[in-house]
C-alpha cells in the first residue's frame, strides 16, 4: 500500500516554523497541540503533540490508531505498554497471612498478582516508539517536569480510519476548562470505557456496578491525573541494574 | 511461479467446525477464523474472516480491533451490542437479529451479549491476520497494568483495581455469563 496522502496538499509555496496552537490542562499537567490542519504536516501526513508532566502524575492509558515516536526532552518517568495479543504479566500464587479468615485466604489463593510487569525507565533525550494500537500510560516519578514530544504518522497503513489524529482513553475525560464543543472537536480524544451500558461493563469485569460507576463517572482531573497517596509502586528491576546492564551492552559493542 | 501458486491456491475453508475452534469456552461459546495462515489467498486478499457462536446470556469482551475494520452478519439469534468511538460517544447500542449486517471500524470498542436463544454472527474483516486487543480477561489492556495505575486512574480502592484485574482472568474474549445477568 502507499501513503493515502492528497498531493495537493503539497504544493506548498513557503515553509514555516510553527508553535502548538492549543493548549489542554489537565490536573497533573498539560497536552500542547499543534495545527494539524497546516499545509506542512497535511502533506506530510504526521500530527505533533507535546506532553507536559508534572512531578508524581501519570498521563493516563490510551492508545493511537497510527504508530508514534516520542522523545523525551526533559526529565524521567515509567512507561507502560501493553501490545495487543501479547502476555504481559506472569503469575503467583499469593502469601497469605494469619489474620485472614479460612474463606478470604481460599479467595486470595485462587487469585494471582503480578510477579512482573514490563515497565520502562525513559530519561531525558530517550526516542520512544509507540506502534499503532498499543496502549501505554506514563508516570513521572522523577524530580522536575517530564516533557515529551510526540510526532504520529497519521497516513500510516496501519490506520485504517481517516486522517485525524486520535487518542482513545481508557481512563479520565474532558478536563473542565477545556470542555467547549470547540475544543472537544479539536482534540479528537474521550474515556471510551464511560460509553458503555454499566451492567454489560459489571457483568464482562465480575466487578459489582459500583464499581463501574466510579470507573465510568465524569472525570474532570482531565488526561493526566496527580497520583493520589504518595509514589505508586511498580515492580521493576533496581534502576543500578539497569544501569550496569546497559554499561555492559556499551562496553561489549 | 508466483502466477502458478495464486492460480493453484486453495479457495474456501469450513468455518463453523466446533473440533476446530480457535477460542473455546464450555460456558460461554466458541470462535472459529480463518486468516492467511489457514487460508494463504487471503494474504492476496488482505481479507479474513471469523465465525462466533455464544451461548445463551454469554459475552463477547469488550475489544477493539487493531488492523482491521470488522463488518459482521448476524445468522442466528440475538444479541445486545454495544460500540463506542474515539469520541467516548455511543456508536450503536441495541439489538441486533438475524440478517442484520453492522460495520464496526478500526479501534472502535464493542461488546455483545447473546439474548436468551444464543447468537451467533460472521465477521469480515479488511486485514489478513487481524488482531484485536480485549479490554477483559487473561490477556486484557487493564490486567497487563500495574495496580497502582488502574486505582489511580479511576480513582478508586487497590482492591478494586485487583478485582477489574483479576475477575475475569481466566476467560479469554468469551465471558460466561454471571450471578447477576
């Protein structure tokens, strides 16, 4: 297949450097959009998008039908990506403790918890790579802003969908000062858990619907969110292996 | 020799073979496809297709197909379906019977449940080797997730976010149904 681009979008006559031009505030940080209907990236088929961050907030899951490279231009955080059809976690049976009825420690047993989770360290002037559809979430737990900017290959094969950028959110919403239809359409992204009908969602999770109705309530926290209670907790390696590790790889090259 | 292969290939595969089910579930039902690892033309194609048969009041976990846009074709029973686009909009949310024919585009979460006399339903999809991503169950986007950023992101208990993890775990795209449906 060949890039669906329009050719007429390219009969550029003059280039020009360009700043976002919108601007969404989330609680935990920001989301900086550029025009996406200029003439440079239409003809280009690309869409850039600058996440800022803050300290201890996590940008929250969502995933892009067009694949997406992001570097990081200031500071550090966790990423998580879950790729479509492939096993992330692994599983273990569960300690349980004395103070525990006979009925709860059978309920915990029968269940796992996670005995690894990928989870990766990006610092400043990483280049990350998002294919399409996978979802990823990102945590700051480093000590200044995270910034990130993104650029999404919209005209990829992989999109099947026309070319507007979208993120699909499974978490959060709207932020309340970015609410207006105007700004809705612009930034072409929603939770689409909210969507569905409560009792389906209870019945497909097992979860009772009160459940449900926290997960589908309005969030106004916005896309990226401050983590409640302190740092979140993620099992990882120790970062001085990981830092040993990659001395090693630069070492044997 | 490319030419000799095309024009030799085989044309049509038996899709509603229970012994050959991709997915299979006692309780819930059973999912037979056929992709160009079964069928190569389809690779020429770059088109495939699935058979889905659920059981009475079972479901279909919500999921989202990565690569393919999925047009099905109701052919016997019923089923609540449910689908959102990236807007979080409702897309379509009713009954469908048999003959009805529902296009469903790429990345556009959907869900079913069969009514009471079952449901059973044909996909064409607009890829040779379609993948979707299920939003429940063993190899779901939120199980693959930490705790942490489950509670945090929906603001709610640790145990809670165990349950979305864990619920469901051992099912894999067909839910039987619960206590409460």
């Amino acid at each position: 297949r060949t890039r669906q681009g329009d050719p007429q979008q390219c009969r550029i006559q003059q280039l020009s450097a360009s700043r976002p031009s919108r601007r969404i505030e989330s609680e935990g940080g920001v989301t900086e959009l550029w025009d996406e209907n200029e003439e440079q990236f239409q003809c280009a088929g690309v869409a850039a998008t600058r996440n800022i961050i803050q300290q201890n907030s996590l940008s929250l899951p969502n995933f892009s039908p067009s694949p997406r490279l992001v570097y990081i231009q200031q500071g550090r955080g966790l990423l998580g990506i879950s790729y479509p059809g492939c096993a992330e976690s692994y599983h273990s049976r569960r300690q349980s403790t004395s103070q525990q009825s006979p009925r709860e420690r059978q309920t915990e047993q029968q269940r796992g918890e996670d005995q690894h989770q990928k989870v990766h360290r990006i610092r400043r002037g990483d280049i990350v790579a998002l294919p399409a559809g996978a979802a990823h979430w990102c945590y700051n737990d480093g000590n200044e802003e995270l910034i990130a900017l993104s650029i999404t290959d919209v005209n990829s094969e992989t999109n099947q969908l026309d070319q507007t950028p979208r993120s699909f959110y499974l978490a959060g919403g709207e932020p309340k000062r970015s609410s207006t239809q105007q700004q809705k359409q612009q930034y072409n992204a929603n939770n689409i858990l909210r969507a569905f009908d409560e009792r389906m969602m209870a019945d497909a999770f097992d979860v009772p619907m009160e459940v449900v109705r926290k997960m589908q309530r309005e969030d106004e926290r916005g896309f990226i969110v401050k983590v409640e209670q302190g740092e979140m907790s993620m099992i990882r390696p120790d970062e001085e292996e990981d830092e040993e590790s990659e001395e090693r790889r630069r070492g044997s090259n | 020799g490319m030419e000799e292969a095309y024009c030799n290939m085989r044309i049509n595969m038996y899709l509603d073979n229970p012994k050959e089910a991709d997915v299979y579930s006692r309780q819930a039902g059973r999912l037979n496809s056929v992709n160009m690892n079964k069928l190569p033309i389809l690779r020429y194609m770059q088109m495939s297709a699935e058979k889905g048969n659920l059981y009475p009041n079972a479901m279909f976990a919500p999921h989202w197909s990565v690569n393919a846009h999925n047009i099905f074709y109701v052919t016997r029973g019923s089923a609540q379906v449910q689908a959102v686009g990236s807007n979080g909009n409702t897309v379509f949310n009713g009954r469908v019977n048999e003959g009805d024919l529902v296009v469903v585009p790429q990345y556009f979460a959907m869900m079913k449940r069969a009514d009471s006399n079952g449901f059973e339903w044909v996909s064409f999809k607009t890829s040779p080797l379609p993948v979707r991503s299920p939003l429940v169950g063993s190899r779901s986007t939120l199980k693959a997730m930490p705790v942490d950023v489950l509670a945090n992101s929906f603001q709610i208990s640790q145990k809670e976010a165990e349950d979305i993890k864990y619920n469901r775990e051992n099912h894999m795209f067909l839910l039987p149904p619960t206590s409460r449906s």
